[in-house]
C-alpha cells in the first residue's frame, strides 16, 4: 500500500513542453481529408513508423546512434545506451545470504569489482567476500550454480582460482517459473555433486535477490530428495531465505507440478521492502533490470497513486492487450514502456528533421504520467514535496499495488485529506412543495438526510436558484 496526493499539476516544468519552434525551420500544415477519427490515427501512426526507418535526401540524417535520450528510463532499457556498471534494482537492501539448508546456501548475486563505483564500501558482495565469509563460518564452497539470465553480473576468475565449479543455468526472471529442463539440470548438478565429493563442501546458489528463482530450484530439489510435502519444502526455504518465494506463481506452480491442493493456511508473503522500494524513487522513476523479460528479476514495486489517475469508465487498450485486469503495477509500468517512451524518442528524432511529418507542439493535449510514491517516502512528501508544489494539495490517496482497475468510484480506495480541507458533497433539492431536502450519494443512490437542512450564509437571497445542485459542506471553513 502507498501513498499519494491529489495532483493536478507537477511543480516541475515537463517533458513535453520543450519549446519546439527552436527546432523546426519550415512547417506546411497537412491537408484535411475526409476521414474517421480511427482511420486518422491509424494513418497517422503508420506514417510516423515508416518515416522513422528511412532517411530522406532532403532530411537531416537521424542519428540514432547516440540519441540524447530525453527519458533516462528509455536509455535503460534499450540495449544500445544499457550501462553495464549498474547494479540490480533492490540489490543494495536485499541481504547478501540465507542460512544453509543441507549443503545448499541461498544468496543474492554477487557483483564484479567494476561494479565498486556504484556500491558503498559496507555494502560491496563480491566472491571474493562471498569465500571469505563462507570460510569464517567453517564452509568451504565447491559449487556455484548461477541462475540470473544474464552474464553482467562478475566473471568467474575468482572462482576458478579457488577451484570453485561453475554451472549456469539461465532462466527467466519473469512472466513465466524456470522450465521444466531447467528444474531437471539443476537437480541433477546439484545430486552429482553432492555424490561425487570427497570431503563435504557447500553449493551456492543465487538468482539475482536469491528468493523466488533460487527457492523455486531448491524447493524442487527438497521434494524430490526427501519425503515431504510442497508446504513443508516451501518453508524450509522461507524459514532459511526469509521471506521466501514471494511470486504467487511460483508458489501455485509448485503445487501444481506436485499434483497437491494448496492448502488456505499458505499465504504469499508479501514483497519486501527494500525490493519494493528499488522500483521507484521519489520522483515516480521505474528503473529496469535487464535480468528477466526486461523488468527485473523476483518481485514488483508498490507506488501511490494520485486521484483521477485513470478515466472512469475507461478500458485502456495497449498493445492489443485490454489492461484494465491487470494489476495496477503492470498498467502503471506498460504507460511509460508504451506511451511515454515512444512518444520522447520519436520526439527526439524529429527535432533532428528538417521537414517534420508531425508537431508535437500543435497537440491540443499533454501526456504525462502522474508521479508515484511509496508508503516510508509520506513524510518526506509532506514536509518537502507538497510545500513546493504551484498549487494547493489536499491530502493523500492510498492505492493498493495489486489492485485490477475499478472504474467509477472505488469503495476500496483510502483518501487522507487535511483536516482544514474535509469536505462532503450533498444534492440540494426542493420539491414542488417547497420542502428543502439533502442528499447523500452512497453506492450510486440517493440517501435523503432527514432532519438536515441547508443554512446559505451571505447574500443568497435565491436558494431555489439552487436545488438540483451540488453544494459542499467544508469542514472548518
């Protein structure tokens, strides 16, 4: 749960208000057709992808080759500008290690020394520190099994000096549990080492965080090397890895593989902290990873959202995908990933163009997603955030992560409002006796307040002029 604040207006100056006349020389107005609104935007949409993947004679060339990014979400997540120092969203707050369960240690993955600029000295978890401490504790490692599905993360120099065996298996970090030829490779590693050692030594396992990905491997491993069952093996792992696997489609596919019902007393724990945190900072800027489908590895982020944040009523469609389901971190993220990025890319492309195909100047709207917060940023908010901000901020809106979109009013949404600014909303009516009533809105039907009357203040010398309005009782006020 998060919190956020009625906004209406960003105190910042946006993206899309650059001054566009600084690069645009000529521009001829396109001639009017006769068309449908959908047959506009569809050409309009066409004509913009064609233009971007050909140069023109008579147009400046485009440089895409090193592009000043207008969003730096954007040069994350393409490959072209991807900058291999960075570490992995939540790294830096999720613990390093688990306890060890039989031979097998849960951990985090390590990161190389060129990842040293970007970690505090207290913070840095190398193999180097990996062996180190293992050794403190009486363990000596033969075994690493990587499970990231990327190879940014270290070289494993380290580990071939200390005859550490490496095995990579890379699976996905999201939309869908490592395959079944993952899950038969990783128990097979694991049984052949454990049965070919001479002396005991300890195997390392790690995803990127080291909970889902990692617990989903060992858990496996449990089920099919001991006598026990999916709910037992589960919290071996959450009992040594605290909080656990904390994906529900892990956890359900699990069961599922095992051909067990999963009972109601197993809950999901829910995300941690420090990986819901990672997602987001305080200006509302998701940050990627690269290890999964492009969005990390283990878990999602919570965020606040504002009021209004979504057209009542409204289904949005993205990508031939009806979103309105979805979670709301999933809608919040596929906004910026297909409508805020484009949209600043091919902006970008087309200062660089003599003959511009499209004003983005001449939009008779603005496209902007409204900024998120989590729930430990609130009195930061309060205290340093809203008294900047160009207009006045009622209060907060709290808005669950997992929540699907609910159009029209939203029973389940808490709204914090100054006490100086609570308000209520009543109909005011006269009926064709002249009898004044009140009305409340509860559920989408009338409520009459009996007993209530309306007493105007000042020089209303009409009340009737009123009925059939909307009137506020405000608080203090």
């Amino acid at each position: 749960m998060f919190a956020s604040m009625d906004l209406n207006a960003s105190p910042l100056p946006e993206d899309d208000e650059d001054a566009y006349d600084r690069h645009v020389e000529q521009y001829s107005a396109p001639e009017e057709h006769v068309e449908s609104a959908v047959e506009i935007l569809r050409r309009e949409r066409e004509e913009r992808r064609k233009k971007l993947k050909k140069d023109k004679p008579d147009d400046q060339p485009v440089h895409v080759s090193q592009p000043q990014i207008l969003d730096h979400f954007y040069q994350n997540r393409n490959p072209k500008f991807y900058d291999k120092s960075r570490i992995p969203p939540g790294w830096l707050g999720c613990p390093s290690v688990g306890q060890e369960i039989g031979c097998i240690i849960p951990s985090k993955t390590p990161l190389g020394e060129s990842y040293n600029d970007c970690v505090p000295p207290g913070k840095r978890y190398s193999f180097k520190q990996v062996i180190h401490q293992q050794r403190v504790l009486g363990r000596k490692l033969g075994l690493v099994i990587d499970l990231t599905n990327t190879s940014r993360y270290y070289q494993t120099t380290d580990l071939k000096k200390e005859g550490i065996k490496h095995v990579k298996i890379q699976c996905r970090g999201r939309d869908a549990v490592p395959d079944n030829l993952s899950v038969n490779t990783f128990v097979y590693e694991v049984s052949q080492f454990l049965l070919r050692q001479k002396s005991k030594k300890y195997i390392l396992v790690h995803c990127t965080h080291g909970h889902n990905r990692t617990g989903y491997m060992i858990v496996h491993y449990l089920m099919r090397s001991q006598s026990i069952s999916v709910s037992q093996a589960i919290k071996i792992f959450s009992e040594a890895r605290p909080p656990g696997i904390y994906k529900p489609d892990y956890i359900d596919a699990l069961y599922a593989f095992y051909h067990e019902k999963r009972p109601e007393m197993v809950v999901c724990p829910p995300t941690p902290e420090w990986k819901r945190s990672s997602d987001l900072d305080l200006n509302g800027e998701a940050v990627p990873d690269d290890d999964g489908d492009g969005d990390g590895d283990d878990g999602e982020s919570l965020t606040a959202l504002p009021e209004n944040h979504e057209t009542d009523g409204t289904e949005l469609i993205i990508s031939h995908c009806l979103m309105g389901k979805w979670p709301f971190c999933e809608r919040w993220k596929m906004l910026e990933k297909e409508v805020i990025v484009p949209r600043n890319y091919e902006r970008h492309n087309i200062y660089q163009s003599r003959n511009p195909y499209y004003r983005y100047d001449l939009e008779p709207f603005r496209v902007r997603r409204k900024d998120f917060w989590l729930l430990s940023t609130v009195n930061k908010v309060l205290k340093e955030f809203i008294p900047n901000l160009s207009h006045e901020a009622d209060g907060l809106i709290f808005q669950g992560w997992d929540d699907p979109y609910v159009p029209r009013t939203h029973e389940g949404l808490l709204k914090w409002k100054y006490a100086s600014m609570n308000s209520v909303d009543f109909l005011f009516e006269i009926d064709s006796d002249g009898h004044e009533h009140l009305f409340l809105f509860e559920r989408g039907k009338k409520k009459l307040m009996e007993g209530n009357k309306v007493e105007f203040i000042g020089d209303v010398s009409d009340p009737p002029s009123f009925s059939g309005k909307i009137i506020v009782w405000a608080g203090s006020r």
